[in-house]
C-alpha cells in the first residue's frame, strides 16, 4: 500500500545535527520527529514556552505518545518560579549526547545555537531590581539615555527587555553589551556540523493551523492547566507569558467570557507568528527554506 505522507525534504544527512525553525503551528515537531524515527538522534526543544513543566497542552509540547516514539529533550524541564535564560538553555544543549535536531520559534535560542552567546557575568539582584523600578516609572528614554553609545545603536531601543538588558550589563560590568557580544565564541552547531531548516507558510495557511489549533487545547485540557496555577499565578514571571495563559486565566477569574478569550489568544498567537517570520527573515536569510504546506 502507498503511502500518502510526504517524503522528508531532500538531503537530510543522517550524520549531523539538524536545526529546524519556523512559526508557531507550521508542522515543526512533526518534522522533528519523523527526521529522528527514519534517521536516528533526539528532538531537542527550543521554544521558551515549552520548557515549562506546567504547560503541555498550552504550549503544544509533544505529546506523551511522541515523546515515546523518539528521545526528546528540554521538555517541560523547568519549574514555575525559576529563572531560566537562553545562556541556561544553551548549557542544556551543550550537554546532550548524539546527534541532535534541535526544534522550535524562539529566535533568541537559535541564533544562541548557531551563532554563539557572549559569556556575559551574571547580573547582581540589586541592579535588576534598580531596572525593574526605572521601567516601572516608564522612564524608558531615561534608560536608552544612559547606555553607552555602541550598544544604543546597536540592540531596538523600542524592546523595554532589550534595553533593560543592555542597562544592566553596563551598570554591572562597566562594560557594554555590544562589547561583551564582540568576544562570542563558536557557536554549538554551526553550518560545519549542522543542516539549518527553516518552515515558511503561507499568512492564511498558518491563521486557520492557528485557530483550529487552540480550539484543540481548549478541548484537550488547556484551561485546566491554566486553572491549576491560579494559586501561584504572578504575571511577572516568565511562565505565565504563554500564549492563551493570561487570557484564558481572565476568564477564568470572571472579567471575559470563555468565547473573548479563545479570540484574544488566536489574535496573540497569529501576531506571534508574524513576529517569528520577521525574526526569521531578517536573520536565517541562508537556512533552507521549505513549505510548511508541503509536509502536513
């Protein structure tokens, strides 16, 4: 009997590692795991929703049937209520076995991978708190104004988290970003080890994957997931920036009706992906391109 499922795309050497990207809901941990049951290695999360262990449903982590098909890593490894950067990731990965294919959207992890990460000194608590009240003032020029001029130039000042970042790292090193960014080393996978993927999908392709995705969740438990964490739910923390986390929590604190925040969370994921697809443009302009179409 022939099968109907496509072929993998083309050239996909067994021996090295794979790097696959594209927006949120284009098919890429299905690719993921077909490269790693016909050709061997482990699927390796890098998407910064997904890390989460509170978020499974939400977050379209794979499935426990999935993950049973194929080794898996970074899943759910993290508990709410821990800082956990793209430096942490990247030493995650750093200590994975094997060939590895690694999976996700999330561009700063990516670009981390191929292209390596400045080994910048921790931030002291007392400096972050110092940024955290200066934006809580909205005195974010006042911010800008004070960052050297390298890195004022070079990060988007328009990003409150870009320039909260480079702040901190001038006030607790002396030294600006740009410059510690200068001093990158190697990056884990670069094209001399690794194939880099990229999934591109049409706009109205993606919005409709997106929509009949989330109804999905809502009907494999997402609220629940939502519902259990009300307890300890702080929307300062990074757990609770999943998309369809805070909407679905409005509802369920009783300030929307279930039907607003389906709507609401489609919207942030559709305008998600379009930030993904910038991201990409502007930075995987020599990865492989394939049509997300073509594979699902």
């Amino acid at each position: 009997m022939t099968s109907s499922r496509p072929d993998l795309p083309a050239d996909i050497a067994a021996d090295r590692h794979v790097v696959i990207a594209g927006p949120t809901a284009s098919g890429k941990s299905a690719l993921a795991l077909r490269i790693a049951r016909e050709q061997g290695g482990t699927v390796v999360n890098a998407d910064a929703l997904q890390i989460w262990d509170c978020w499974r449903v939400l977050t379209a982590r794979p499935s426990v049937h999935d993950e049973a098909r194929a080794p898996h890593a970074l899943y759910g490894h993290v508990a709410p209520g821990r800082s956990y950067s793209v430096g942490d990731w990247l030493a995650d990965v750093a200590r994975l076995p094997g060939r590895l294919i690694v999976v996700g959207g999330t561009g700063l992890y990516l670009n981390a991978l191929t292209r390596g990460l400045a080994v910048i000194p921790p931030v002291p608590a007392d400096i972050r708190a110092q940024a955290d009240a200066i934006l809580a003032a909205g005195d974010l020029a006042g911010m800008i104004d004070q960052l050297d001029p390298r890195s004022r130039a070079a990060i988007d000042i328009r990003n409150p988290a870009r320039v909260q970042r480079a702040w901190e790292v001038l006030r607790a090193t002396g030294r600006g970003i740009t410059d510690w960014q200068d001093d990158t080393p190697a990056p884990l996978i670069g094209p001399e080890s690794g194939q880099f993927l990229l999934l591109q999908a049409d706009r109205d392709w993606l919005a409709d994957r997106i929509a009949r995705r989330f109804d999905q969740m809502l009907d494999q438990g997402a609220a629940e997931e939502v519902r259990a964490m009300l307890p300890v739910w702080d929307p300062r923390q990074q757990w609770t920036k999943a998309i369809g986390a805070p909407e679905l929590a409005r509802w369920l604190g009783g300030k929307i009706d279930l039907a607003t925040a389906r709507e609401l969370s489609v919207i942030a994921t559709r305008q998600y992906a379009k930030s993904q697809r910038i991201w990409f443009r502007g930075r995987m302009r020599d990865w492989r391109k394939i049509d997300a179409a073509a594979l699902n």
